[in-house]
C-alpha cells in the first residue's frame, strides 16, 4: 500500500465515525427543543412498533455536508502537523547520531511514524505499547513496557500524544534516561 492509499484509508475510516456519531446525536437528541429535528435538519415520522425514521431536509444535508468539509479540513491539517513533527524529530535524530529506534504507543501517530521513518537512515528495532501487547505492527510484534530493557535502542519516540509527562515519569522510574526519551 502506498503512503496516499494508506491515508486513504485512514481519511474513510474517520468520515464512517463521523456519521455514526452524527446518527448517535441524532438517535439521543431527537426529542429535545435544542435536537436538530427541532432546528429543522431532519424531520421525524414515528412508525408502528415505537419505531423512527429520520429524514434528512436540505437544511440538514447542507449542515452534514459543512460538518464533513470541517472535518477532513482538520484531518488533512493534522496529518500534515504529525508529518512536520515526525520528519524534523528524524532530521534531529540523525544529526545526533541515533540509529535505532523505539516507538511507544501503536496507535495512528506510530503509523505514520513507521511511514515517515522509512524516508531515513534510521531503524526501528520495536514497539512498545501495553494496551495492544502481543499484536502486529508492520511485521513487528508489539511488546509491553516491560520488554524495555531487552532491546537495543538509541531513542524511545513516544507516537502516543496523551500522558506524555506520565510516561515520561514512568520510563524515568524503569531506570532510562530521559535524554534516551523523544517526544514529538
């Protein structure tokens, strides 16, 4: 798969969330004075059976239809975002002379990050991520923070954006040198 079919895909799989949460805020919303039934996006027939149907009004298609431009618009930009930040960290990396790195987190960021890194001199020699220990990623076995200190590594990326003090506490206390430790 090419790097644009992969982000393809990713682009799809974000646009088919959006519409069942869309359905979701319709489903829980419908019969409030703020629902957007009542702001006229949809209008609802009850059925027999204490069944709805929804039907979509121009209103609403045209309101969808903003909210799916919004959405890719802050898609492509946040994907362009993680490519800056992940090419100018492998940039640093190498004119540090780093050679072999670890991801923390297998989430879409490390996606991209294995994509982007393959534009490099540099090698990646893991993946640690508890929540999805034990499951590929790109042909490599997805190990568990435990595993740290049985691979040979330069620097640690951390490809997951959440907890990034936390984490860095947690190595810390695994007994890793923060200077080892890259945030994007």
């Amino acid at each position: 798969m090419t790097n644009v079919q992969i982000l393809n895909t990713i682009i799809v799989h974000k646009l088919n969330a959006l519409d069942s949460t869309l359905e979701k805020v319709i489903f829980d919303k419908w019969k409030s004075k703020t629902s957007m039934s009542f702001k006229g996006y949809f209008k609802v027939k009850t059925m027999p059976r204490n069944r709805v149907k929804y039907f979509l009004t121009p209103e609403g298609l045209a309101r969808k239809s903003r909210l799916t431009a919004e959405y890719l618009r802050y898609s492509i930009n946040f994907y362009r975002d993680v490519k800056e930040l992940l090419l100018g960290k492998f940039s640093e990396m190498e004119s540090n002379q780093v050679s072999k790195v670890l991801f923390f987190g297998a989430g879409e960021v490390a996606e991209m990050a294995y994509l982007y890194l393959q534009l490099t001199n540099l090698e990646l020699v893991g993946l640690i991520d508890d929540q999805k220990k034990g499951k590929n990623f790109f042909g490599f076995v997805i190990k568990g923070t435990e595993s740290i200190h049985d691979m040979q590594w330069d620097r640690v990326l951390l490809t997951r954006l959440d907890h990034i003090e936390k984490t860095i506490d947690m190595f810390s206390e695994a007994g890793v040198d923060p200077n080892r430790i890259a945030t994007i």
